[in-house]
C-alpha cells in the first residue's frame, strides 16, 4: 500500500538523485489567463519526464541481491527511460521490452541510458509472454509504469515539493490539475497534498475521448477506454485506472477534466512561449485545462504539472507555429 | 564601480522577485560531450532572460522619488522586456525607446508588461536625442543594458547562484562560459566568481565576426565590431565592450570563445532536446562553446550560462528540426 510515509520514505532515497523542478510562472501568462498560473516542470526531470522519480523510488527500494540480477520494464516512452537511467545509475542491467514500431528515437534514448531493448512484433506477440520467460530466465524483476507501490510513492515525491513551492508562492488553496493516464503520478500527487496541503486538491486531465479516470471516478467503479490510439497524448493513453490507483483517486481525487488535442498543443505553445519550457502534448494537457476550463477550476490561482517534455520535432514545431 | 558588495546588496534586493534558476544537466548531454556540462537556465528568468536581474537591481536602488518619476530605456529585446517588468513589480512607469523596425512580438510583450513604447526611424532619428528629450520633460531615469554598477551588480548575482551550485554538484574547478555582448552578464559572474568561488573562471563567448570582446582581451584595449548586424544572435551584437565592464573582464576574465550561427543553432537543438529548455541563439553560444570547443576548454565539467529564451517560432522550429 502507498500512503505519506512511503513517499516521505522515497523522498529520502531520491534526495540527491532526482531534481527538485521549479514551480514556474510567468507575469505575461498570468495576463491571459486572467489569475495566477503556477506550473511544476517535471519536463526538467532527469530523462525529461517525473517517471525517473518513480523508477528511481522503486529500484532504490529492492533488496540489494534481488536488484543485482536486474530490471525489467514494458514501455515505449518515459517509464522505458527513467528504468534505463535509474537501473544504470544503481549500477544494475535494465531490459526494456518495446514494440518493434517503436519510435527510433525513444529506443535511441533508452539505449542510451544503457539499457538492452527487446523487441516484439505487437501483432503477433505477447510483452507479458516475453516478459515471463526474460524474468524466469534472468532472474529479473518487473516494474511495472503505475500499478506498484514504490512507484506510486516516487510519483508522490512531486506533491511533496508542490505542496512546499505552493506554500513559498503564497498559494495555500487551490486545484492541483495533473495529467492522467494509469494514475501513478495523480495518486501519489494526490496522497502527497491530501497529507501536508489540504487546501490543495488534485484533479485529474485526460483527452477528450480517454477519459476513463473522469468517468470511473463518477460511477465509483473502473471504466475501460473505448480505443487506445487516437490522440496525440500519447503518454497517457492507458486502457483503465490502475488496480492500486484508483482507490487513492477515488478518495482523494477532485472531479476530472478534459482537454481537445489541439487544446493540449496550444498548451505546448503557450508553455513554450511564456514558460521557455519543452512540454509534450501528453504533459501538457493540465496546462491546457488550466487555460481553456477556468468556468471549471476555481480560485485565483492554479498549479498545474508539465509532466514531461519528450516531444518530436515536427510536432513541436507545428505546436509553437502560432505562439 | 561594482564589487562584490555591490552584488551581495543587489541579491539582497532581488530575493524574492527573482527566480533562483536551475543548473541543469543530462546525462544524455554529457554522454555526448564526453563529460558533465552544466547548464545555467536563465531562460527560466522571469521575462525570459537573465535581464530582470539588472532591471529590478538598478530600479530597486533608486531613491524613492527619482524612481516615482519613471524609467527610460532604449532597446529592442529582453532589457525592455526586464526594465518593462521591473518597473511594473515597483509601481512607477516605463518608457523604452525601440526602433520602429522591432518585431512586432517584442514590441508586444514589452508593452503586455505595461511599458510605454516610443518607436523611432532608425535611418532618420536619434534614439539618444528622443531619449533625452523625453527624460527631461518627465524627470525620466535612463537604465542602460550594461554600462551602470547596478546593472552588473543585479547580472552578477547570477554568478553567486553558479557558485553555490557547482559546489552543491560537487564542481570546484571548471571553466563557465558565458554569453557576451556588452559585457553585463560576464563581467557580474566574472565578479562573483572571483570572489566567491576562485576554481571557477568566466570566459565570454561570442559570435564569429563579432569578436570585439575577444580581440578586446587579447590586446588589453577596447575593440570595435566591424558590423553590428549579419548574425541570428541579435541579443549578442553590441559595437564594443563597454566602458565599466570591459576593466572587469581585463581583470577577471579567461580568453575568448567563438562560435559559428550554425553551431548557436545547433545548441538550441542540443537544448531543447536534452534539457527541455527553450533557448534563443544568442543564448545559446556558451553551450555552443561548450559542445564545439571541447580543444579550448580544459576539464571535466564545464558550466555553460543559457542566457535567455525569446525566440521566433520560425527559427526555434529550424534548430530542433534534426534535433
């Protein structure tokens, strides 16, 4: 289970690994929105995303003898890298199982990181399949991108310091809108400010037409996503609400929003703009709620998470073209 | 004249207004440079550079009521946008006298800040004669972008920042390369460092062609440009180093680095996607230097001073098109 000592636990094992982002503003972006905007840049995260405090939180937290014989994640994006960094930086192997259509850029950067990438065909093979038989073989062991708990407490992390850079900003009361797929950052975001800042509320913001948290935190039971592909948010495409995050949503979790993809790429540009931040449509969805749905979110001011900035030229450079 | 208790009062000042920006790093950009570079993100400045620093330096140090009467500046880039800002924070009024042929966006944000502009024929008219002519008739103080103590004072405290933080990565011996146009930046870290940090030793970088502060070094008497326009680092083009700052630099500064467009392009794409931090091209030669000159620059750790981030999309899109 993952409760506010398991991420005050983690912080203690992150601290001089993983950066403290800053909680960013701009006077000129405060001018459109029309109130204080406050945004915490995970995208200046080592490997570019908040998904290195979770791969750091969990590998840091295994039995040394259980961590030598090494890692194993599924991933074809920012898990895949912070598993690659935060294995190599324990001086540890990491096996990152991706699709073959991967991007070559993403498997570039997490070769890079020094870790051996497996390729499945997504069509014909399982990842679970060929998971099973590299960690039965290897003695590796599986940490999965959010359904785990030292993952959940190292997502935490970013709560813990918003919750202080609130308290600096003079911000003691508002929405904390936060961007959602499986729920790992939002759940441990989520337990981080319900524990040390209960004027803050964190929310969560998917793409229209995945919007599987907003609607299972309505119903109180997990709901499927009708597709998995369709969106340019990319790194929060996830079929449902994870088995341990939801719970932690549904008792914590303000109610969710949703943003258009080309709202998450105007985001993109204003971030780029004002902020002089690399923000990927995926992370930049919260943002974008924070712009375009002021008649939902209240208060004068908003924290809103840039959760990470790996992002494809070409896409950039369409997202910034009005900015 | 200004020294280091000149900068420590000006820090003083400063808290609390001015962002304490990151020092950056990728392991991915250090596996490419072959070692650690550290990265100064003074794009996260509020207003986007490391100009609010002198701004709000020079504006705060003012007596009350020459202050209450207004501020006069002439440029067309980030100290407008500085002295825009900082003369809002403080409640008194702007004028910045920009050529008419400034880009519409700069003009723009320096008036979203709430500055007056008074744009001017550069063919046909004198920016210094409207200068004064308007400082007379409203008791205006001019702040000029480099050549005053407290504008090297506020840019200096950038310098005390990097010392405190390359101890906390554990660098006591490095090369800091820093952007240099008229010499403000450089000279304040080149002060600070000295002071503060005596492993750490500033060297300027410039664009080739424009190598006044170079050839100004090596012939220990000031050196003008032979052109003032024909490179994309338009923040950097200066005609020669100025009257306070050059002395400093004599005394403190390491030689000069040059770097080409091509290789400032470049680094804006080694920035946006290692970093994840929008850099203009003038900003971005130090990193440059850092990356290209690897001959001149002894160590294993070089710190690279990224000065500022307000750049046009079209040219932010052509750095990080093969990025």
């Amino acid at each position: 289970m993952t409760d506010i000592r398991r991420i005050e636990a983690a912080r203690t094992r992150l601290a001089g690994n993983i950066r403290r982002t800053p909680l960013l503003h701009a006077p000129s972006l405060d001018r459109i929105a029309g109130r204080r905007i406050l945004v915490k840049a995970e995208c200046l995260q080592i490997t570019g995303s908040f998904k290195a405090r979770g791969a750091w939180s969990a590998i840091s937290a295994l039995p040394e003898d259980v961590r030598a014989r090494g890692i194993l994640a599924y991933s074809s994006g920012n898990h895949a890298q912070g598993i690659a960094w935060a294995a190599a930086k324990h001086g540890v192997s990491a096996v990152i199982v991706m699709p073959e259509d991967a991007p070559a850029a993403k498997v570039a950067g997490t070769k890079g990181y020094g870790a051996e990438v497996v390729q499945y065909d997504r069509a014909r093979e399982s990842r679970e399949d060929i998971g099973r038989a590299l960690a039965a073989e290897r003695g590796l062991t599986l940490i999965p991108p959010y359904d785990f708990p030292d993952v959940i407490a190292g997502q935490g992390t970013a709560g813990l310091e918003i919750a202080e850079q609130a308290a600096e900003a003079g911000v003691n009361q508002a929405d904390v809108l936060v961007c959602c797929g499986g729920g790992g950052l939002s759940s441990g975001i989520a337990l981080s400010l319900a524990a040390t800042a209960p004027g803050l509320r964190m929310r969560p913001v998917e793409p229209v037409g995945f919007d599987d948290v907003k609607r299972s935190l309505e119903t109180g039971e997990r709901q499927k996503n009708a597709a998995l592909t369709g969106s340019i948010c990319d790194a929060i495409l996830t079929p449902e609400p994870g088995e341990l995050t939801f719970p932690i949503l549904r008792q914590h979790a303000g109610p969710g929003l949703l943003v258009s993809d080309e709202e998450a790429l105007e985001a993109v540009g204003l971030a780029y703009r004002h902020l002089k931040i690399v923000v990927e449509p995926g992370g930049a969805v919260a943002l974008a709620a924070a712009m375009f749905r002021s008649d939902e979110v209240p208060g004068d001011a908003v924290i809103a998470v840039a959760s990470g900035g790996n992002v494809d030229s070409a896409l950039f450079s369409k997202a910034i073209a009005n900015a």
